[in-house]
C-alpha cells in the first residue's frame, strides 16, 4: 500500500522502504520507539511495561 505526503498543495508518494534498508530491528528498535513514543498512536496510552525475559522458559512471548 502507498503512503503519500500531503506538500505544498499536492499530494506526493513516498518512496517504498523496508526496516532492513532503513536498518530497523524489527523485535528491539521498533519496539523501543513505540514505547518511547506511544503518545503518537493516541496521547490517551502510556506504557506500564514493555518486553522483559529474566524468567525461566523466556524463550516464549
């Protein structure tokens, strides 16, 4: 799906990427930006707690 840009009263297209070309680790970069960011997907949430493994059986999600 195309996304566009709405600039100087015309609509642009932006180029199409991928988190490897953009070098962005999909499971601990974009993880960490939700989280540091959350007020962008609705400035109602904030973050409790985000993805910790320091258990037995941490191999699971």
């Amino acid at each position: 799906m195309a996304i566009y840009k709405l600039s100087d009263e015309k609509i642009v297209k932006l180029n199409t990427t991928t988190f490897a070309k953009e070098k962005i680790n999909e499971a601990t970069d974009l993880q960490k930006f939700i989280a540091n960011s959350i007020e962008v997907i609705d400035p109602n949430l904030f973050v409790i707690s985000t993805e910790f493994c320091d258990w037995e059986d941490s191999k699971r999600r």
